[in-house]
C-alpha cells in the first residue's frame, strides 16, 4: 500500500497494484446452480510485506466481540492507523475497510454488507474485506469430505441461505471493477479462538493474487468450487478439472504462474 496520503497522487494505486501481483478477480469459479454439487480446495495464502501497511488509514467495522480491536492491533503494529467504528459509524473515505460486522450472529445479508463496504471501496481504498462467520465455506453445503461417494448433497431452493451468504459472488464483480484493490470475502468459524481470527483477517488484508471467496476449513485455506467443472484463471493456459472422486484428472500449467489451490 506504500504511502496512503492521496494527495500524493495515482502513482501510489499503480504501486499497490504491482506490489499485489495477479488480480484477485482473475480467478473465477463456475456458478452455482441448483443441484449442483461443490467442493472446497486448497488456496494457499501468498502475501505481501506487512510494510506496505505503514501509514495506511484501516477502518475496522465492529464485531461485537472481540476481534475488531485484535485485528486494529494487530494493523498498528505494522504502522497502520487503524480504528474500530460501529456498522453506522462508517466513514465515506478510507483506504482500506475490514468489515468484521457478520463474523458472529448477525442479520446482514450479502447485499447489506456490500452496500456498506462499496462506497469506501469506489472512494478509493485499496484494500476491501468482508468477514462472515459461516464455517469456511460461505454457505455452501458441501460433499462429504472423505469424497467416499459419487453423490453430492445439493442445496434445497426453498431454504433460505445463511445471513452473509453470496457475498463472495458480489465482491467478485467488485474485484473486477477494483483491479489495483485487494479485495477479498473471507469466510471464518466464529468459534475460532479471537487471537486466530484476527491472525487470519489481517493476513487477508495483505492477501496477493488468488480467488476473491476464501475460507478456513479445519484449519486450512480454501475455496469453493463445482465439482467436475473446469476451474480455469485468465491469461494463462492452466485448466484443473475435477473428477467425481475429487482428484485433478487434467492440468496444463504456464511455467510463469502461481497455482492457486
């Protein structure tokens, strides 16, 4: 992020943009239709140096509990002005916003927390971050885990999603729109210990390159995807397409790319 002062011109954007590396939204995931069935694969974190932090202004919006003034904290000591402000204390300019507000039992949906994180986000932050407390997979009802069957369980159309579900989807056409801005829907267990929730927040914060819809499953960094469908990235010739059993059947792989999963 560099120095944040906007005064100082687009040249810091364009910085922050190099520093990122790939576009988060360059990474896209087939959608999800009725019975279709979804899995969660590995994506492994990559970030930049925790300096780039350093004189950035990072409104923290309040999760009731006690992670917000954790992730502030933990912000600060990586030379980050960061405060903690209630769901209607939000500034209109930030240059960046961590959205803690769904991470315990919230009422938001998606579209309440996009609405909320947007106006900072087009106002030129660079860096963009929900948190919903879903359990690593936004939402999602997943196969079984062992992969033991063909069959997949599928999501009923007249049970309503969780509060916070689809955020992802929404913040993937932000990222889109945002291509210098690291942006990132980041689904936790709320039970997780606060001093590790905060840990994985922050980490997100510096988060370069991958899909935007990350989450942590047993302790592991994932993303959603369909089952049997081709996952594929832009500007590149990588293509995994994942069989029944939940094993890579086809890759094809530019010698000059980060495998993301």
């Amino acid at each position: 992020m560099g120095d944040f002062n906007r005064v100082q011109g687009d040249a810091e954007l364009r910085a922050v943009s190099d520093a990122r590396g790939a576009n988060p939204a360059a990474v896209h995931r087939p959608e999800q239709a009725e019975g279709v069935a979804l899995m969660a694969i590995p994506a492994p974190l990559v970030t930049v140096d925790p300096s780039v932090l350093a004189g950035a202004t990072i409104t923290v919006v309040d999760d009731g509990q006690r992670v917000a003034p954790l992730v502030a904290g933990l912000l600060q000591s990586h030379g980050a002005s960061a405060h903690v402000v209630e769901p209607g204390g939000i500034p209109e300019m930030s240059d960046g916003i961590i959205h803690l507000g769904q991470l315990h039992s919230g009422t938001q949906t998606a579209s309440d927390l996009f609405n909320e994180v947007y106006p900072v986000a087009i106002a030129g932050a660079t860096t963009v971050v929900t948190v919903t407390g879903l359990g690593g997979t936004h939402g999602q009802d997943l196969r079984d885990a062992d992969h033991s069957a063909a069959r997949a369980r599928t999501v009923e159309a007249d049970i309503a999603p969780p509060a916070g579900a689809g955020i992802g989807s929404l913040l993937g056409e932000l990222a889109e729109e945002l291509p210098g801005a690291n942006v990132r829907a980041v689904d936790l267990d709320c039970f997780d210990d606060p001093v590790v929730l905060a840990g994985r927040i922050v980490a997100e914060a510096l988060a370069s390159g991958g899909p935007v819809a990350v989450g942590y499953r047993d302790d592991r960094r994932c993303t959603v995807v369909s089952a049997g469908e081709a996952w594929t990235t832009e500007n590149s010739e990588l293509q995994v397409n994942w069989g029944l059993m939940g094993t890579i059947t086809e890759r094809h792989l530019d010698a000059g790319l980060l495998l993301i999963g």
